[in-house]
C-alpha cells in the first residue's frame, strides 16, 4: 500500500493474526477499526487513488484490465481481501517499545510492504514479551495488540523521521515498469509522514535495514549470554521488487543471509573489527549465488522481454537501486569513527539521511553503490535529535 496506509496496516496485520476464514467477516473488522479511526481510512483512499496500478500475485492476473480507471475503493478491497503470509523463519525484535506501567510492546520484522511505485516499506507484527524467556516474541491478540497500540501513541518511535532520498536518474531505454526510482521527501513532508502515524514508520532501503535489524538484535542477544560460545545466528530475509509477479503485501525472496555473532568475539575483539567480519561475511554470502538466486527466484520470462529482464539484473546488482540506513545497535561508545566497506575504503556516497539514533551509540551505515556493499560504523555522545540533523559527511568530521 501506499505510505499513507501504513496505520490501516498494523490493524490489518493485527486483525489478521486471529481472523476468521470468512473475508468478509475480516473486512467487516478491519471497516469497524476505520469507522473509529476516519483519518486512517482517508490516508488509504488518498493513497490508492494515485496509484496508477495495481500489482499481483504472480501467476495471478488482474481480474480487470489495466487501461480502465479503477476506483480506489475496489483496489483496497481487493488488498484487504489479499491473504497476509506467515513468515517462515522466527520472529526477532527489532526496537522495543516501553508502554504505561511498565509493559513492553516488541517491534518483529514481519514482512515488507511494497507499493506500486516501488517504494519499500517494513511491516512490523506488535509482539509481547515473554517473562519466563526474555528473547521469546509472541504475537498479541488482535485486541489486546490494538487497545496497547492505541496506547503506546504519545510515546516517540525509535526512528523518528525518515532520510531524505535522492530520485533515480530516469533510464528510458528501460521498460517503464522497472523505471521506478525512489520518492523524494523534503523535510516537511517527512516529518508530517513520521507525525502521522507514530508506532510505524515507511522504510526505504530494505536490505540495509535487516542488517542493521539483525545486527541490533545480535548484539543484544549476546550481551545477555556472554557464557554461550556458540552466539547466535539470525536469519535475514533479503527481498527485492519483481516487477509485474508482486502483490503489494508481498516480498520476493532472493537468498537467506545469516549473519554470525559470537559472543565471545564480542569480548575478545575490538568492534571494528566485528563490523569488518560481519560485513566480509555478507560480502561473501552475495557472491556465492547471489546472482544465481535473483536468475532463479525472478521469473520475468511471463511479463517481460528477456532484454529488459537481464537490464534488470544488471543495475540491480550494479547499484542502480541504491540505499542507505542508519540504526541504533546498542549502548557501546565510542570515541574514534570508523568508516569502511568490505574492502577497507571509505565510503564517498550516501543517499540519504541517517535515521534518528535514540539513545545515542554506536550506529551502522549501510549503503549499495557500484557492485558493493559498504558497510559503516559510526558513534557519537551527542544528542539524538542533533545527530537526525546530520549527514554522513558531518558526522565523519565529528
């Protein structure tokens, strides 16, 4: 769906976890939820009515042809009525959420969302914690998860705007469905996005961000079992648009990446260098079958010429679709700042503005430019407000 949509989302995510298998009774739900919340509906009306298609399921035509004008009320219907999958690897807990009296709402990666322009988006599943074992996330209960929703509103997300993008250079000897590029947001419109809906927040650049996701939560699982040599491998789904085989509530997905912690690595070693190996790692992981597995999983032959899907390959895996992501992986400071990709040079381009860091810590970089994944690593004691304020380039000269 559209960024606007992005509340309507939770509630659909939420309602979805318990729904019966009757749709109907589903939209029923999901229309009394709008019914209570008017903004929420007329952000996803405005924001399908500017969407000029509608994207599918592969193997799943459209039910009406593409040069009629579509009603924006019989494209939401249609995604609301669009079955959510399940995710096969288990959930981890990006950001956590501290609710009234001491409750915590847990963010876990669910799936992305994609729009028809292109854009990604992170879909979050509300999760609570469990006391007995403090790194299991289960999923809340549609009203339970909505009622402490609602509540954890006034309260400031941990990414509290979103990074200004750069547009993509408009490549007409593309096919117009792979011309899509990445919306520009001035500083306004940013902050009205990031006011708007406060527990979840549109997200560009979707492979740098199950970096930073899974490298937070790494690090937070080994900070608390420092006696378990073996650390903890999590498991990162990295998804890229398929253009004409995607339903707007689906990923595609490429390859699975682990990324590997030890935790007495964590001790014995400086965290330059466990950035280096972790991005050495990842470095290794796309060049064993990364291209394979995009040749594989993307099955363009039904939907385009097999030029244009080859062009599509290529810049996507020379950078064309480029992003950077800033994240907060913990309370370490410090005092030097570190900048490097997998090869030891330094990183001359970024594409958009960091993401509030909250507390301020250590924060990583990463960002796809030419062939290559730069991975950077940054720190600073100053407060966070000031630091969503600053690009990459103030912040190496700290």
């Amino acid at each position: 769906m559209r960024r606007h949509g992005l509340p309507g989302n939770i509630a659909q995510l939420q309602l979805h976890l318990s729904a019966p298998p009757d749709p109907h009774q589903f939209e029923e739900r999901f229309q009394a939820w709008a019914s209570e919340e008017p903004a929420c509906r007329v952000a996803l009306l405005n924001g399908l009515t500017r969407t000029r298609r509608i994207m599918y399921s592969s193997g799943k035509r459209p039910e009406f042809r593409r040069h009629k004008n579509i009603s924006a009320h019989d494209v939401l219907n249609r995604r609301l009525n669009t079955p959510i999958p399940r995710p096969a690897h288990p959930p981890f807990a990006i950001d956590l959420i501290e609710g009234p009296e001491g409750t915590t709402l847990g963010l876990t990666w669910d799936h992305l969302l994609m729009d028809a322009r292109g854009g990604e988006f992170l879909l979050v599943r509300l999760a609570g914690q469990d006391k007995e074992n403090a790194t299991t996330w289960k999923p809340l209960s549609p009203i339970n998860g909505l009622q402490r929703l609602k509540a954890t509103r006034s309260l400031h997300p941990v990414f509290k705007r979103i990074g200004q993008g750069v547009a993509a250079p408009k490549m007409t000897h593309i096919h117009p469905r792979l011309n899509v590029g990445h919306i520009v947001l001035d500083e306004e419109e940013s902050k009205e996005i990031a006011d708007r809906g406060k527990h979840i927040h549109p997200i560009i650049g979707e492979t740098a961000l199950l970096i930073a996701g899974a490298l937070r939560r790494t690090h937070a699982l080994c900070l608390e079992v420092k006696n378990n040599p073996s650390g903890y491998m999590i498991p990162v789904t990295v998804t890229r648009r398929s253009p004409g085989n995607l339903s707007p509530l689906l990923g595609n997905p490429i390859s699975i990446v682990y990324i590997l912690a030890h935790a007495a690595q964590m001790e014995d070693t400086t965290p330059d260098t466990l950035a280096r190996q972790v991005a050495e790692q990842f470095m290794s992981a796309l060049r064993n079958g990364h291209v394979e597995a995009i040749e594989k999983q993307l099955d363009l032959s039904g939907y385009l010429p097999r030029a244009a899907g080859s062009r599509f390959l290529r810049h996507l895996t020379q950078g064309r679709m480029a992003s950077c992501f800033f994240a907060h992986t913990g309370r370490t400071m410090f005092d030097t700042l570190a900048d490097f990709d997998f090869h030891g040079s330094r990183v001359e381009q970024v594409f958009h503005q960091p993401m509030i860091c909250h507390p301020p810590g250590l924060g990583f970089f990463a960002c796809r430019h030419g062939a290559k994944l730069h991975l950077s690593i940054c720190s600073t004691e100053q407060d966070p407000m000031q630091l969503g304020q600053r690009t990459m380039h103030d912040l190496l000269t700290l």
